[in-house]
C-alpha cells in the first residue's frame, strides 16, 4: 500500500501587480464625425440604388404630366385642333434630322470598309469613294441647319420651351418619322424652288386657270379650301389670285416645313440652300447630282397675299364640320383624295362643305395609301359623287386627253395628263403618274 501524497504546499502571497497607465493614441480631430458621415452616406447610396427604378418611374411620371398639361393648352389656344402628341413627334423628328441622316453614311463608309484592299484601292485611285461619303456628309450638315430653323420656328409659334421637348423625347425615344422629315423638307424644292417648277407647271395651271375663269375678279370673299396642302404653294398662289384660301394639312411634318416657309418675309429670294438627294442614291448620271445643292424660296411671301391664307391643321373629314358647313365656294383638291383612309368620308365631306353651286375641281392620281378601307377605281369614284349630289362639267382639252372618250356618260368630262412627282430631270429614273382632272358642280343639297 502506497503512502499518502505530501499535502500541497501553502500558497505563496500573490505578487503585487504593478498597474502601468498606457498612454493613448491621439485621435484624429472629427474622426469620429467623419466615420458617421461616411457611414450614413453608403447607407444613402444603398437605398438609392434599391429605389432608383421607383425614382425614374416617379421622375418620368412628373415630366410626362408637365408636357401634357403644357401642350394641351397649345392644342386648346394657338394650334387649332392639332394632336400634340403628333406635333411633339415631328419637332423631335426635325431635332434628329442629323443623327438620323448620319446613320445613311455611316453604314456606306461601313459597307465600304468590307471590301477587299484592292478594291478599296481601286476606288480610291479612280473616284475617291471615300470622299464621296464625307462629301455628304457635310451637306447634310448644311441640310441640318433647315432642319433646325423649321424646329425653332415652330418651338416659338407653338409655345413650346426646348425643356418640354427635351422631355418628351427622352421619354419617347423612337419617336420622329425620318421618311416624313425627309419629305417635308425636300419639299422645299419641289414647292418653293425654280428646280420644282416643271412639276408645278404640270398640275397648277388646270386649277388655277380654270378657277380663275370661273370666278371673275374681286375675288375677295370667294372662300377655297385646299385640304391636303402640303408646303402651300397652290394655296398661297390662289391668294395671290385674289380668292381666300383656307389651307387643310393633316401631317404635322408638312405643318410645321409650311409655317416656317410662309414665315419668311424678310428673307432674299434664293439665299437658302437644302440637298434633297442625299437619302437617294439611285438613278444618279453623276456625284453632282447626289450632291446637288438647291436654293429656295423662289419668291418670298408677299405680306399682303398672306392676310387671305389661313393654314389649319388637322383631319379634313372632322375638322369643318358641322361649324362650315355649307361654307366654301370651292374644294381644289391636288394629289389628295387618294390618300383616304375612307375615300367616301372625303367624298361626303366636300360635298358637305360646299356651298349649292359650290365648285369641286380635282387633279391627281389614284395611288391609295396604308390600308384604305375602300379603293374605288374611277368610274366608281365618279359615280358615288355623283350620287352625293355632283354634276360633272366638260373639262378643257387642254388639260389633256379624253379619259372616257369611249363613255357616253362620262366622255370629255375627265382627262389625264402626265405629272411627275419628285421628279428631278438629272436623274435616271421618273416618277409620274397619268393625274385626273376634273370640274364638278354641287347641284343636290
């Protein structure tokens, strides 16, 4: 048996712990402070980033109630029943106009860059393809300055700030019909150019000759509508007849081109350029007449000519009635009833508008538009007009040939003659159609 382990020894006294008063780091002045600021700043940045997509919906929403409340009041006061949804789209169309036309050279010095090097060295050498494309280039940045002073004419007479527009287009982002930009403005030339009037000589003459015999002078008080106006031209020409002329356009493109160039008073005639090809590059005998420069206007608008034109946007079909009902002496409709949605709406709204006696004279084609609900062919336009109460008047043989020589009855009533449109004779290619005139009287109520 083993013995018993010796007790333990008694515990010795504890040491005295010697307490030694480090002494501490100083601290930055506001370090403190600092941290909080940066603390509740990433919390701010943390939170603004899980709200961002609430905060662009609430900013969208706010600016898109200001261009509403704003332009709803133009659509109520200057603009005469205009759709400001579409006015704002075509200010926007004309703000693009060079972002939109350098997309055209851009891909053209693309395509050019895919050829092989000897081809690229061919060209080179031989007709400068490149220079070609920086060539117009730079002509659209000269056609870009039309643009813009159509965008800030019609910015002033409609009342819009460039803030609303801004707004407006951040948030409709694909809004601007290029195509009809680019129509409006290259109707310059064929409306208001000494270039376009070869066409004009084509189609003006039937009315205005024929209205002009019609009605005898003082004409002050004759009251002619024109829907489809375009840039104005066969309107501003009848009032410079001496006829009062209301001008009916339903595209805001061609409204907004139409109030700048009746705007221009105090211009020269001839001192403004634009290059209507440059979209076009087919059919061209040569660069110069891609490239082709025009000036315009060829005359300025007389002030005077101007107290007896008044423009009014919007559809003809809905726009006159029931307020001018029975209140025109005359509808001239010039390449416009085939662009009807509903041709027999165009057709009952001239015979509506017109006073009894009242004149309908029509020139133009039958080349219907998007989607027609109808498409009558010309006999049956005829004779639906007909049914509306339009006796149909012999037509001058000089305004062509006998459409209908072979019907009874409608022979030497209607002619055709050939008219172009857009139709530039340095070009290999044209656009023409065989236009229908005609004379018919408002007999029915």
């Amino acid at each position: 048996m083993s013995s018993p382990l010796p007790p333990p020894p008694p515990p010795s006294a504890a040491p005295t712990e010697m307490l030694v008063q480090l002494p501490q780091q100083p601290q930055p002045h506001g370090s403190s402070t600092s941290t909080r600021i940066s603390l509740l700043l990433a919390c701010l940045v943390v939170v603004a980033a899980l709200q961002y997509p609430m905060l662009v919906s609430y900013f969208q929403r706010l600016s898109q109630a200001t261009v509403s409340s704003s332009t709803a009041a133009i659509a109520d006061s200057s603009s005469g029943g205009i759709d400001r949804g579409k006015l704002l789209a075509a200010l926007a169309g004309m703000s693009r106009y060079r972002a939109k036309t350098s997309v055209t050279w851009k891909k053209k010095r693309a395509e050019y860059n895919k050829l092989p090097a000897s081809q690229k060295l061919l060209l080179g050498s031989t007709i400068n393809y490149v220079s070609k494309i920086s060539a117009v280039a730079n002509a659209a940045a000269m056609n870009d300055v039309t643009a813009q002073a159509v965008l800030e004419h019609g910015l002033r007479y409609y009342g819009i700030s460039p803030f609303e527009l801004q707004s407006y287009a951040k948030i409709h982002r694909n809004v601007g019909d290029h195509s009809q930009v680019a129509q409006a403005l290259k109707h310059f030339v064929r409306d208001w150019s000494t270039v376009g009037r070869h066409e004009r000589d084509a189609i003006f003459p039937q009315i205005l000759e024929t209205l002009v015999d019609m009605f005898p002078a003082p004409r002050s008080g004759v009251r002619v509508l024109v829907p489809g106006a375009g840039l104005g031209r066969l309107s501003y020409d009848l009032a410079a007849a001496g006829f009062d002329v209301v001008a009916n356009e339903f595209s805001p493109y061609m409204v907004l081109a139409q109030r700048y160039m009746l705007s221009l008073k105090s211009v020269k005639p001839n001192s403004l350029t634009f290059h209507p090809n440059l979209e076009w590059w087919s059919h061209h005998r040569s660069t110069e007449s891609l490239l082709r420069a025009v000036q315009f206007p060829d005359i300025v608008p007389d002030a005077q000519v101007l107290t007896r034109l008044k423009l009014v946007e919007g559809d003809f079909v809905t726009r006159f009635l029931p307020h001018e009902h029975g209140a025109f002496d005359v509808v001239a409709t010039l390449f416009f009833i085939d662009t009807a949605r509903n041709l027999v709406d165009y057709l009952e709204t001239i015979a509506k508008v017109l006073k009894p006696g009242g004149v309908w004279i029509n020139l133009g084609p039958l080349l219907y538009g998007t989607a027609p609900l109808v498409e009558l062919s010309l006999d049956e336009v005829l004779t639906v007009a007909a049914k509306l109460g339009f006796e149909f008047l012999p037509a001058d043989e000089k305004w062509g040939e006998d459409t209908f020589a072979t019907d009874e009855g409608w022979r030497g009533k209607v002619r055709g003659k050939l008219a172009g449109y857009s139709w530039d004779p340095n070009m290999l290619t044209r656009n023409a159609y065989l236009a229908q005139f005609w004379v018919a009287r408002k007999v029915a109520p």
